[in-house]
C-alpha cells in the first residue's frame, strides 16, 4: 500500500459505524448542523435541573429546519449571573434566576446602556418553591408552631432578646442565631431583606422610598439583623451549614421549601441524625421562588437560539419533568398536576401556605432596600493574616498585595480591620480599628509589603483569632481570613492544638470567630487549610495569583 492511501472499505466501515451511532442517540456533534444554547441558573434547581439538560441532549431534539439542540447549563447565584450578563463577562441565551424579584433591576440596569428591556414578556416559571424560614422543629414548637403561626416580629423579638431562649424555658439553647444570604449576590438574601421591610411597615404592597425612611422600619430591620451569624453568596451554603452543625451553628435560616424537603427525605432514610426542621411561613407574608425561564433580550441571542431556547422549555414543562420535580421537593408550574409526598407535613411542609405572598417592589425601591441593608448589618470584627515567607516572591507577593488592597475597599466604613503579616514572626501592620479612619493609610501600608523568612502559620493563626476573640466585638461578625503559600517551618503550636483551641463547640457556636482560609499556589497544604477553617464553621479556599481577587470577593459576602 502507498504512503498516505487509506483502503475504501475502512472508509465505508467508518461511516457505517458513525451512522449506526447516531442513529443510536451516540455522537451527534460528528454530523450535522449545531446550536448551543447556554442556560445560567439558580444553584437551588440544579439536582433537578442538570439530568434534564444531560436527558434533552441524549434525545437529539432539533430546531425546524433540522438543527441539532445542545443545551449547557452553569448553576451560579441568581445575582451574581445577572450581574455578569449586564457587564458582559456572562453571555447566556436564558436565565432562570430563583425568582422574578430581581428582573426589575435587571432591566433598570440594562436600560443604562440598551434602548429597551433585557427581559420582556412575562417568563414562564419552571418551578415553584416559597422563600420560608427553616427552624428546628422543637425550637417552633417553644415559640407557639404549629398553633402559632409565627412571624418576622417573632424573630425580631427572640433577637433581640437579652436572654435568648432562656425566655421560652430553654437555656441551654444560648441565644437566637439566625442566618440569611447576602442581599447583593443571592435572592434568598434579597428576599429577606425585603420581606424584614415589609413587616417593618406593616404592609403587604406597596412598599415606598418613604416606608424606608421610618424609624420603625430602620428599627425593626436592626433587630432582625442584630441575630445574624454571618451572611454568604448561596443559600445552598447555609442549609448545608445548618443541617451539618446543628441548632448550637443555626436556630434558623432563611431558605427555600424544597430545601427543607430534601433534608428531611435524608433524616427520614436514616441518612441525617439531625433534628427534624419544619417550614416556617412568616404571616406578615412572603414572596415565591418561581424560578422563570428568561429567554434574553440580547444582542448575542440568535433567532435559532431562541427557538432551541423555547423546545428546552417545552420540554422541562411537560408532566413527567414536573412530576419529577415534587420528587425533588418543588412544586410544579401547573397548578393542574396535584401535589403530593415529600410536599407533606411528614417533610416539615404545609402545602397550604403562603396565605399571604408580597408585592414585588420597584427596582428604586428595591436598591433602596439594600442600601437600607448596609446601614443596618452587622459591622464585621475582621482580622487578615497574610504570609509574606521567601516562596511569596515575584508574582504572588504582587497579586496578594493587590488582592488585599481591592478587598479593604470592599469593607463598609463601619466595619473594623486588622492586618498581620507573618514570615518566620508576625507583625502586626494594623491593630483592630474602624475602616473609614484608616482606609486609605492602611492601602499605602499595604502596598508596601514584601517578602522574605520561613512560614509561621499556626503560631500566628493562633495569635490573630485570640486577638480578634480579645478585642472584637461579640455583638459583630467576627472572622479571620488567612493566605498562605506553604507548609508551617516555625510555628512552636501544632495543628491539633490550634484546633482545639479554635475550633467552635457548645450551643453559641454558630456566634464563635469564624476563619476562613486560602491556599495560594501548590505548595500549600490544602487538607490542614481546610482542617482549620471547617474546625471554626468557616470555608477553605484555592487560588492563585489569577483568582485571588474572585476568593476576596466570595469571603466579603460573609460580611
């Protein structure tokens, strides 16, 4: 045979095969025309939503004119995406956020730089499942449920109670902790903030710029958030938090239905020890997750897009994938298919509710609640401990110092700092003070780090959170964040000792310093840095000097 010759019966076996196996369902992206249709949603959905898109790929659906559908799909907070498509770093064809809450100020942000809406129509909602408060069930049942039907003034009382649980008979509760997400990155924190409004004015609709301005609405929002632990980008964070630590970590936390179900379907299978937790729906009311299907208004966004993008709909509408849907704990978009277990009370749900759902506000008024919001929050106690050891040359030591620069800036003027670098000793760059006096001191200071010595990494972890447990307020978030690029060389404290001295335990754990940790770069020893920080309720981290700047960010929406 030549060089570069090819037998013809090779050629026709190749073929055979490659046609047998699209036949089969195998292979498509070998023949035929394309669309791809990228789908950004909320977190929360995608237990039920991923095999969907993995099943609609398998049957090979087509547009009109004979275009094979390819849909991907990136589960991302309901916030955080719409914020990526408005600034152009996200070009999805649809995005279904938890709710339709937030797409009044997502067209008010489009319209900056657009002629017209980037959400038009009215979505069709793909789910249902109602923003509730998760509590453990004995913790209702001492505020009065299922008698009682309880409300945001419950909690607002139970917060600001200086004898926490102690009122209700049970002292070795400690106090009330109670947790939602952050409002400026996922709906379930924006949701709750809106909703802490609502009740503050004693309305159900219609809430106003000037609703906002009342001292018993600024008043009533504190004491709300005067019992938050912490905040963070994912509700699916919290429960997990929450249902792997127990009452002692959360008393309760603002979240979705279906979460609740899907705890309890693993405690009821023997899966989780936990005490059963029960849905817990506020009567000055609440809002929906509906999760709408937001086919955008784009310029990236084809005609043959949107036409794949409305088969994928049809597809996740029709009965069977909504059956599948209650299996998961959510209740579907058609009112006509009848609800059924684990939407029961066995799964801490009462499918009766919400009596009352609130009214969607504006987008100003919206924005104006969030700017209510940071007045109000917990100030954060926050002390950084940064490695500056020989291995933090070149590049990383340039990117920590940026990193750390950009997230000072991130801080609210009343939060408080602290900045310690540690090599072979530590040295304290900033003791613990306000923000707003010292911002741009502390960026100047910053700027000038530099590199050099070993790695004392436990000795100062040790040291940065009695400081922080010392001179901290209890009443404020309180958190140390530590990078570091290696291996402990110096330290005299070892890991089971920092631990045990640090770790959270007994029922005001969840109120206890947490600590976050970042690995940056390969030498560090991620399995300690995760030891550490899950020993305190806190979250380890990866970067390296590319995606340090995105893990300062995530750790700001602690605060």
């Amino acid at each position: 045979m030549k060089k570069g010759s090819f037998p013809i019966i090779s050629v026709l076996t190749l073929l055979s095969v490659l046609l047998s196996a699209c036949q089969g369902g195998g292979l498509p992206a070998l023949i035929g025309k394309q669309v791809t249709v990228g789908i950004v949603y909320g977190s929360e959905k995608q237990e039920w939503l991923a095999p969907l898109i993995k099943q609609f790929n398998d049957a090979n659906h087509k547009t009109s004119d004979g275009t094979t559908i390819v849909i991907t799909g990136t589960a991302i907070g309901s916030i955080e995406a719409i914020n990526g498509i408005i600034d152009g770093s996200l070009k999805p064809t649809v995005w279904s956020p938890a709710s339709s809450i937030y797409i009044p100020v997502a067209n008010a942000e489009w319209r900056k730089n657009h002629s017209d809406d980037l959400v038009t129509g009215t979505p069709k909602d793909l789910v249902l499942s109602p923003v509730v408060v998760a509590m453990w069930q004995p913790m209702a049942q001492a505020l009065g449920w299922p008698d009682k039907q309880l409300s945001w003034a419950d909690i607002a009382s139970l917060a600001t109670s200086q004898d926490g649980w102690k009122t209700y008979g049970y002292p070795e509760w400690g106090s009330f902790k109670f947790g939602h997400t952050h409002p400026g990155f996922s709906n379930s924190g924006l949701v709750s903030i809106i909703a802490e409004a609502y009740a503050g004015a004693n309305k159900q609709r219609g809430l106003t710029l000037n609703d906002l301005n009342q001292p018993t609405v600024q008043k009533f929002m504190t004491a709300v958030e005067s019992s938050v632990i912490h905040y963070g980008t994912s509700t699916g964070f919290f429960a997990d938090r929450m249902f792997t630590y127990g009452p002692s970590y959360l008393s309760a936390a603002v979240m979705y239905e279906n979460l609740i179900v899907a705890q309890e379907t693993k405690r009821l299978s023997g899966a989780s020890s936990q005490l059963p937790v029960v849905a817990i729906y506020p009567t000055e009311g609440t809002f929906w997750a509906n999760h709408p299907y937001v086919v955008l208004n784009a310029p990236w966004v084809t005609a043959q897009q949107k036409e794949a993008a409305q088969a994928f709909q049809g597809f996740l509408l029709d009965k069977p994938q909504q059956l599948n849907a209650i299996s998961l704990g959510f209740r579907p978009s058609d009112p006509a298919i009848p609800l059924a277990a684990p939407l029961d009370s066995q799964h801490g749900v009462d499918t009766s509710q919400p009596k009352t759902v609130l009214e969607i506000p504006s987008a100003e008024v919206i924005s104006a609640v969030q700017a209510a919001w940071r007045q109000v929050k917990k100030p954060v106690d926050l002390v950084v401990v940064m490695d500056t050891s020989g291995s933090m040359g070149g590049d990383k030591i340039a990117a920590a110092r940026s990193s750390l620069m950009q997230f000072i800036n991130l801080l609210d003027d009343r939060d408080n700092l602290s900045v310690i670098t540690f090599n072979t000793q530590s040295t304290m760059i900033s003791e613990l003070s306000n923000v707003a006096s010292k911002r741009q001191k502390l960026l100047t200071r910053v700027s000038g780090i530099i590199e050099g010595g070993g790695t004392r990494l436990y000795d100062t972890t040790l040291e940065a959170y009695q400081y922080v447990e010392k001179n901290g307020d209890p009443g404020h978030i309180r958190a140390v964040v530590v990078l570091t690029d290696g291996q402990d060389t110096e330290s005299t404290t070892n890991l089971n000792d920092l631990i045990n001295q640090i770790g959270a335990s007994g029922e005001e754990s969840g109120r206890s310093i947490k600590l976050f940790t970042i690995a940056f770069g390969s030498d560090a020893d991620k399995d300690v840095l995760k030891r550490i920080a899950e020993s305190t309720g806190g979250k380890e981290y990866n970067s390296d000097p590319k995606t340090i700047n995105q893990v300062y960010a995530d750790i700001a929406t602690f605060f």
